[in-house]
C-alpha cells in the first residue's frame, strides 16, 4: 500500500477530483497543500469540506513559492502539471501523478476502466447498472460521476469499480491496471493539449500499459490492425460490426466468449437509439460476460437502461418539429455520430470553445442531413466559414435566440438538435449546465404555443 504519512503531497487544482484527492490524502496522514487558480463559490465550499484537516491552500492561481519542497505532485485533469513545470512553478523533475493513479493505490477493488473520444459514459453508466444487477457491490466513478479518489473508502476486494477514464487521467498514470480496460474509440479532439491525433492516440492507449496476459482488453473492430493495439499484452477482444467476440447484425447483437456460452439480443429490444448507441451495448454485453454475469441478467440490464440525459436526448415536439438535446456532443466525430442515426432533416444548433479539430471533415456529413446551421460561441465564427458554402449558417448571441431562430428554420417532418461539436465554458458552466438551457428554452415555446391555443 501507499505510505503517505507524513509525506509534504501538492494537490494541483480543488475541483471534485482535486477535493477528493486532498481529503483521501489528509485521511491518510499526509500533509496536503492545494493550489488553486480560481476562487469561486464551489471552491470555497470546497475548502469548507477541508477545514477538518490540516490542509494549506493558495487561491487565485500557482505560485513557484506554495508549490515547492513537495514529496508528490498530484495534478487534476483539468491541469496541465508538465506547463507549470515548463513555466519553473513546479521545480523540474518532481514526481507527478494524477488522481487517477492516486485513487487506484489505494483501491482494494478490481477495475473495469472505459475510454474513448465518444461513447464512454453511456457504456460506462450501462456496463456499471449491468453488474450492479447481477449483485455484486459495483460502484461507478471516474468522469461520469465521483473521482476514483472519493470512492475508495467504500471499495473492497469484493467489490467492482467502473471507471470512466480521460487522455488526460492516462497521461499521469504509472501503475494504473484494470481487470478488463476498453478503448471505445479514437477521433479527433482535444487539440487544446494534445499535439496532434497521434499524440492523443498514445494517451488513450496507456489503459492498457501495464496490463499482462491475466487481463483483458476491449476494443472496436476499426482499431483491430492498429499497431498499438498489436502491442497490447493482455488478452484481446473486439467488437462492432467486423468484430470478433460481439458482433452486430442487423437483426440482433451477438456475444461469444469461449468458455462463456453465447449471448444474443434482438436489436427490437434495444432502448438506445443510433448505431454508435447499438455498438456500445455490444460492448457493455461483451464486457458483462467477460465479467462473468449470466445472460439473463445482461439481458435485463440492457433492457431496462434508460441512456444519459445531454445524450441524443429526445424532448418532444412542436408543429412536428422534433428536438433533440446532444448537448454532450462536445467534439467533431459525436456530431457525427449524432448526424449519422437521424432519418430527418436536421436544424443544428452548434458552436462554444473550438478545441482544434478540421470542421471540414464533417462536411458530408452536413450536405446530407442539415438544412441550417446556428451558430453560438467563441468558435461561431470559425464554423460559420467551414460550413457556409454547404448550408445556410445564422448567428445567434445565446441559447434562446438560437432555439427560436432554429424551429423558425426547421419544417414539419424535420429536427431542430443542439450537438455542439465544442466545449461550452465560453457561455455555460458544463454541457449539462448547457443543455439544461437548451430544453428551457425549448419548453418555453412549446408553453406560448400552449397558452396560446
């Protein structure tokens, strides 16, 4: 285990993976210092959490002098811990790892950790109710919900930690080892730290570095001939339409796991909609059985989930204009994705902090299914110059211009759908906070035309 007594541990950052970071350090006997660059609210209710122990802080920024003659750095994800080395705040050659690493010390639990450009938190949230169901004390963390760091407490060896995981959580680890770790997808996206594709791809693939052949590992078909995935060292498995152990057909999903027996689902019994939804049950069921819950059991699980709020979220109707909320959509290929399961004519409401991907990419894309375009946000100007020769693209200057200026584009049989294709902290505290405005706005038409009637 871990000794930390004692031990002079920097936290970089108080968000809810930097709190949860402090606070399991302090528990533990470290002397635990934080440092901050913002002040607000949730920060201060954050130190209040904290008053407890003897923790140090520094608000309103780093400073070389706070953060030095530290034993350990543990950074947040949101925290780029290599810049502030670069920068001198942090002294060269400190030992850094990332909560992500600090929850899995001290983590008694065996791990199922899922990554990917899209699709992780529905198949986390779905692989994590699935197991819950079979009856085994499941707990499920990371991105979608608590850090690692606050769960350990209540973890034990029986007990089974589904972990969403980020690039920037698997740049920080060391030891880091699921029972069985899944890489979703790869695409375009956080261009804003990540040099290139190829960077990014190497940072996904760290959930497997320290795999041995006792574990497994989980991944699309499409990445089946990449020759990261050949120097996998745990036992491989793929899924997806070409995949090998859970395949797609068009009447149903199927799951063989040698030694396991086969699973089938039809695809009628299916609750999520669009075929990346499709591909991520197979995924879910492949790791279900993998985790040796009985058919019946997966089967029920699948059934009975209910999917993501923000996430291809239907809301209703007006005039026989649909809206969609796809507010998570926060890079290029979950547009697309999104683009890709609708038969209708689409209005799409995009735009927030442009995170460095090629908009042209998806330009087929939008020739095929987009009537309009409005755009909102930092990066409006930049998507308005990628698109506008292929549909018409409006500006709006917030959320309930763009929804009005939408549904009086979009025509009866057609989808106004707000899939953003960027973050949303220019204008909005989350893609939550984000589409929480969207439906709002929404309601408040569907209410005027009601009252109006």
């Amino acid at each position: 285990m871990f000794d930390v007594k004692n031990k002079k541990i920097l936290v970089l950052g108080l968000g809810a993976s930097g709190f949860a970071a402090a606070e399991l350090l302090a528990r533990k006997g470290a002397r635990v210092s934080v440092s901050e660059s913002s002040d607000g609210d949730d920060i201060q209710e954050r130190l209040e959490g904290l008053k407890g122990y003897k923790v140090r802080h520094e608000l309103g920024g780093h400073t070389a002098r706070f953060c030095s003659g530290m034993d350990l750095v543990v950074t947040s994800p949101g925290i780029d811990a290599a810049q502030l080395m670069r920068s001198g705040i942090i002294p060269k050659g400190s030992a850094v790892i990332g909560e992500l690493e600090l929850g899995y010390v001290f983590c008694g639990a065996s791990v199922i950790a899922i990554t990917g450009t899209n699709g992780k938190s529905t198949t986390t949230k779905l692989i994590g109710e699935i197991i819950s169901g079979s009856g085994k004390h499941t707990v499920v963390c990371g991105n979608i919900g608590n850090p690692l760091s606050g769960e350990v407490g209540a973890l034990t060896e029986d007990s089974i930690a589904v972990v969403e995981v980020s690039s920037f959580q698997l740049q920080t680890i060391r030891t880091f080892r699921p029972r069985i770790a899944v890489l979703l997808n790869v695409a375009e996206d956080h261009y804003d730290r990540h040099t290139d594709l190829d960077s990014y791809k190497a940072a996904k693939y760290r959930i497997f570095r320290n795999q041995s052949g006792g574990d497994w590992a989980v991944l699309h078909c499409d990445l089946r001939d990449d020759p990261m995935t050949n120097a996998i060292g745990a036992k491989t498995c793929f899924y997806g339409a070409g995949g090998r152990e859970a395949r797609l057909g068009e009447k149903d999903i199927t799951v063989s796991l040698d030694g396991a027996g086969e699973f089938r689902i039809p695809r009628e019994e299916i609750p999520l909609e669009g075929e990346h939804n499709i591909e991520n049950v197979a995924c879910a069921a492949l790791v279900s059985k993998i985790a040796a819950v009985d058919n019946g059991r997966i089967r029920e699980g699948i059934r009975a989930f209910k999917g993501l709020g923000h996430r291809f979220q239907r809301i209703g109707g007006l005039d026989g204009v649909e809206f969609i909320d796809d507010s998570k959509a926060t890079n290029l290929d979950a547009t697309r994705r999104a683009l890709q399961s609708l038969d209708k004519r689409v209005v799409l409401i995009a735009g927030g902090i442009d995170k460095g991907g090629d908009y042209g990419l998806l330009l087929p894309f939008i020739r095929d299914k987009v009537k309009a375009i409005v755009v909102i946000g930092e990066a409006r100007e930049k998507i308005k110059k990628a698109f506008s020769g292929a549909v018409p693209v409006l500006e709006a200057a917030d959320m309930a211009k763009a929804v009005r200026a939408a549904h009086k584009e979009a025509s009866k049989g057609e989808t106004v759908m707000l899939s953003p294709m960027c973050s949303s902290f220019d204008m909005f505290t989350s893609y939550k906070h984000r589409g929480e405005v969207f439906q709002n706005e929404v309601r408040k038409i569907m209410d005027a035309r009601g009252a109006a009637s």
